[in-house]
C-alpha cells in the first residue's frame, strides 16, 4: 500500500516436557482437581519463555513495538502474556481490514445487506499495491460482497477496501465501531464518502477485536464463521507468524498482516488468533512495529517479519497440546485436500 502512503504523508508471539526440564524428572499425571505445582510450572514456563522471545525478537528486530499477547490458562481464563505499549494508538495499515470487514458482516447482521448481493467492479475504482483485482487488466465483472471480502482478507485486496465503502461508506464504518464499543478503532474518512484510508487502532483494540470474533459475541455466529474461515485458511498470508508451520498448525491461526512506511519509516503489523485442535479460542497476538528500517522490503526477510516468524512457531508451540475446555465457542475448517481439476 506504498501508494496510500504517499498520500497520507502528504496530508498526516509442555507441562511435562518443562518439568522435565525444571527438576530432571518426569511429570506424573495428576489427578482431576485444582491446578498441581508441576502443571502451574510448565505454565509459567511457557509463558516467560514468550516474553523472553518476544523481548528478544523486538530488539533484534529494531524499531519500536507496540504488543499484545494473550493466552488461555489452565482454568480456561484469558490471561495477558505480553503488553508492551498496548493502548498507542498507531496506524493499523492492512490489519484494519478486519475492523471493515467487521462492520460489513455487522450491516449484514442487521439485515440491511447480503453476503450474495452484486456490485460492478469497473476501472475506475482500481486500486493498485497489494490483492488481486488490479491484475485482472480488464474488468467489468459483477462480484459478489462475499467475493469481496474474501479479496480483503485473503490477500488483503486494496481494492476490496473501496468495494467495502460503497456498501457501508466511511462515517457507518466508524459508528458500527464505536457501538460495538471500540474507542479508538476507526478508519480515517475523506471528501468521498464511500472511500477513506484505513486509519487507526491499538493493540489491545486489536485483540479485543479478535477475541470477541473467535468467541462470536462480535457477531452473530454465521457471520463469525465466515470471517475466520477466511482467516485461517491455508492459502493466506505466510511469511509471518505462520511460516514456520505444517498445513494443518496453519489452519488453526487465523491471521491478518499490514505492511506500510511513513516519515518515520517502516511499519509492519501481524495481529491473529490461534485455536486448540477442538476450534476454541487459545491465544491471540497483535504485533505493531513502526519506525523500523528496510522500506521496500514486503517480503519474509524484513526483519519484522522474521521476527513474526519466530514468535510464531513460540506462541503455537506454548498452546499446541492446551485444550480450552471452558471455551463457549468454537470454530473449525476443513482439512486441506488438494483438488487436480476435473
């Protein structure tokens, strides 16, 4: 999204394997009741070595960070790992694709649009950087706001975001938000009402956000599903948190990457959810780095995202085994077959 850029300057993240480690000894299953020491060491463990990492990956990676990270403990209570600057409020970039597709699926709640409902993709409204759309060279189709909203959030289609404007326009956007109790979150309008840039958040409302989606009190279920199907599928984004993965550790994280510069230089953003292999809620990330160096860097060895990656593979590994029994919720897709056409 080098382009929006311009313009915007110019206007403004075992309990018996730890025990193991811990006292040489292998732990013994304890019986049902409350939490056992050894099981609250393996825990604890686990979540100092995520701070430990994400503290580690943050200075190597340089810049300055702005984190939240939660994790489900034992009791099945969410509890903050890391926070590290989580009220700033800085410039979401592409992750605020979520806020937007969020008020969509909101208007759609209320009855007041259609996933099935068409629109004309024409020239005009083609927007390059990132997505699909634009390499097309040749449009006129009549796509679906499902269709659209896949775009968004698949491959983080910038064009999907003026499509999202036409049926809820920038000022709808921002009072959807902040009914749903979101005070910072909010994209950012401009004379075209059903266009605007993609604005601000923080991390907290980021993971706020996340939680209530997976927990599905954001919206209604359906429309909770459909967006973390999207999400959590395979053919998303890779270079970050989940690179370091198998096909199916993949599709139990559901994740959304931005990737910007401003006059204080690079910004790349992950923020996501990962899920226990029954489809609870688990753990959920949202990791803002700006002033950061390597602009023109938009693939895996900026240095951001290579950190995303090793916090990745630390924040599954830390909820791999974990079952949120408490969950009220749950989510799940399809194993992954490939198809060889016919």
């Amino acid at each position: 999204m080098a382009e929006q850029v311009t313009r915007r300057v110019a206007i403004g993240m075992g309990a018996a394997a730890a025990t193991v480690v811990a006292t040489g000894r292998a732990a013994v299953a304890a019986p049902s009741g409350p939490v056992q020491p050894a099981v609250s060491a393996g825990v604890e463990a686990n979540r100092n070595k995520i701070r430990r990492k994400y503290n580690e990956q943050k200075t190597r990676a340089g810049g300055v960070w702005h984190s939240h990270i939660a994790m489900v403990n034992p009791a099945g209570a969410l509890e903050t790992i890391v926070e590290d600057d989580a009220d700033h409020v800085t410039h979401g970039y592409s992750v605020q694709k979520l806020a937007v597709a969020v008020a969509v699926m909101d208007k759609i709640d209320r009855g007041e649009l259609r996933l099935d409902q068409r629109l004309d993709l024409n020239a005009d409204i083609i927007l390059g950087g990132t997505g699909i759309y634009f390499l097309q060279t040749v449009w006129g189709d009549q796509v679906t706001v499902a269709n659209f909203l896949t775009a968004m959030l698949l491959v983080s289609d910038n064009t999907a975001v003026r499509m999202c404007g036409r049926v809820v326009p920038a000022l709808e956007i921002n009072e959807i938000l902040a009914a749903k109790g979101f005070i910072h979150t909010r994209v950012e309008p401009v004379a075209n009402p059903n266009r605007f840039f993609l604005g601000v958040t923080t991390p907290r409302e980021t993971h706020d956000l996340l939680w209530r989606l997976a927990n599905k009190t954001l919206l209604s279920a359906r429309s909770a599903d459909f967006l973390l199907g999207i999400l959590r599928w395979i053919n998303g984004y890779h270079d970050g948190v989940r690179r370091n993965m198998s096909s199916a550790e993949r599709s139990r994280v559901a994740t959304k990457y931005g990737s910007d510069f401003d006059d204080l230089g690079a910004a790349r953003h992950e923020a996501g959810i990962m899920f226990d292999a029954n489809g609870a809620p688990t753990l959920t990330y949202a990791l803002f780095a700006d002033s950061l160096g390597d602009l023109d860097n938009y693939g895996a060895t900026h240095p951001a995202v290579q950190a995303h990656a090793v916090l990745g593979r630390v924040l599954f590994n830390s909820i791999a085994a974990t079952t949120n029994r408490t969950a009220k919720a749950r989510h799940s897709v399809d194993p992954f077959r490939p198809v060889d056409g016919g």
